[in-house]
C-alpha cells in the first residue's frame, strides 16, 4: 500500500495531482482505518499506470475516465494499443534524425548543397516522414500499392509542381477557416474548400484516385486519428469534424 506521498515519489506525480484525480473521480483510493489517509493498493497502481499512458497519449482527463470505467475496458489491449503508439512516435523521431544528420554530414564535409539537392532532400524528408507518422493507418485503409505510388509520385515532383501543391494547401485551408466561420458545411466556402482539398490530393495521388469514396474515407481518417484531427484543430476549432460533413455534402448535392 503506498500514501499520497509515497506514491507521488514512485510515479513523479506531484500530491496535488493525485488528490485532483481522486476528486473528479478518476483514482480514488482506499482509506486507512486508523488515520483515514488515502491508501493506494496494486489496483489503484494499476489503474494509474493506465491513466499516465493514455495522458501521455494527450487523452482528456474526462475521456480517461469513460475508457477505464467502460465495462468493456482490456487492459492488455490498451497496452497494445499503446505500444504501437510508441513505436510510431520512434519512427518519426528516427526519420527525423535521418533528415538531421544527412544535413551535418554536408556541413561537416564542407560541402555546400545546391538548391536542386536541398529540395530533393525536402521531398526524401516528406517521404520517411509521412511513412513513420501515417505509413501503417494509409496501408491498411488503402493498401500498399497507393502508399508506394503516392512516395512514387512525391519523388517524382518538378519544383514548380511541389510550390504549387504548397499554394493549393494554403489555399484549402484558408477557405476551410471561412467555411468554419460561415458555419455551413454544404455553403460556397465549404465547396470551395472541398475543392480545392481534393486540387491539393491529386498532387500526390495517383491520376483519377481522388473519387468520391476516397476522399469522403480520407476526410473521415481526420477524425479517426488524433494526428489529424490535431492537425486540422490548428485550422480552426472543430474543424475535423465540419470538414467531414462539408466533403460528405459536397458529393452528396
């Protein structure tokens, strides 16, 4: 059994924050009979393991506490799940680090990169870090021959075509942010948005892959995936969400 303290020392945790966590609900302790203090079992333990994996997750506290009291919770499925989570972040740092060290061994040599190998080195980045953050959720949702195709078609990209995509991203996205303000996901700003998000995909996909089914699966990944939605939040507040209901009601008029 372990006191408010003794665990605070164990897991790094401030006292201050187990007894948040026990007044909202979340870990509740037992009590001592003698002196009432809050005592912490191997369950509670267990339990705040659970809770630490899915904060660092970046899960809501309130969210925390509906997936481990749900009746269905497995805890060996979760760890599972997070693992992989792990193991994701590390692909994305190790692509990162490839990227970093390629840079220093050029400037290490004394070697100056030309503006051609610069941006043959920003699309090789683009590449490992697409793979590492999203490789394993786009095979499985449209199989390895797209993914391959996409990097193919990436590697593939004149400088101009590469500004351009860059251009139609902003542009989505500013649309997206009126749309958003607007309120309406089948108005002209919605439209327009769509529209141009589906200009900015045929840059990587293959000719004739942005279809109705594919982009409304694609949009819908955007609120299946924390990574997108987050990236999509930055957009604007609940944007996910709204894009999905703007793609669905574009195809759907």
């Amino acid at each position: 059994m372990y006191t408010v303290k003794e665990l605070a020392r164990l897991t790094g945790l401030t006292p201050r924050t187990l007894r948040y966590y026990d007044s909202i609900g979340l870990l509740c302790p037992g009590r001592g009979r003698e002196n009432d203090y809050r005592l912490y079992g191997s369950e509670e333990v267990d339990r705040l393991q659970q809770i630490l994996l899915y904060r660092d997750m970046g899960v809501p506290l309130e969210e925390i506490k509906a997936l481990l009291s749900a009746p269905d919770f497995d805890r060996e499925r979760a760890l599972r799940e997070h693992l992989e989570r792990l193991r994701e972040r590390r692909r994305e740092v190790d692509a990162l680090i490839r990227a970093v060290q390629t840079t220093l061994t050029e400037i290490e040599g004394g070697t100056t990169m030309t503006d051609e190998k610069k941006f043959e080195g920003m699309k090789r980045q683009a590449i490992e870090e697409n793979e590492a953050a999203y490789g394993r959720e786009l095979r499985e949702k449209y199989g390895d021959k797209a993914v391959e195709e996409h990097a193919s078609r990436l590697r593939g990209m004149s400088r101009k075509e590469w500004e351009q995509a860059g251009r139609d991203e902003e542009a989505y996205k500013a649309a997206l942010r009126r749309a958003v303000r607007a309120g309406d996901p089948a108005g002209a700003d919605a439209r327009e948005a769509v529209r141009l998000h589906a200009a900015w995909l045929s840059h990587y996909w293959p000719e004739g892959a942005v279809t109705p089914q594919a982009h409304i699966g694609m949009a819908e990944m955007y609120t299946q995936d924390e990574r997108f939605t987050a990236y999509y939040e930055e957009v604007a507040p609940g944007c996910a969400a709204f894009f999905v209901g703007a793609v669905k009601a574009y195809y759907q008029s």
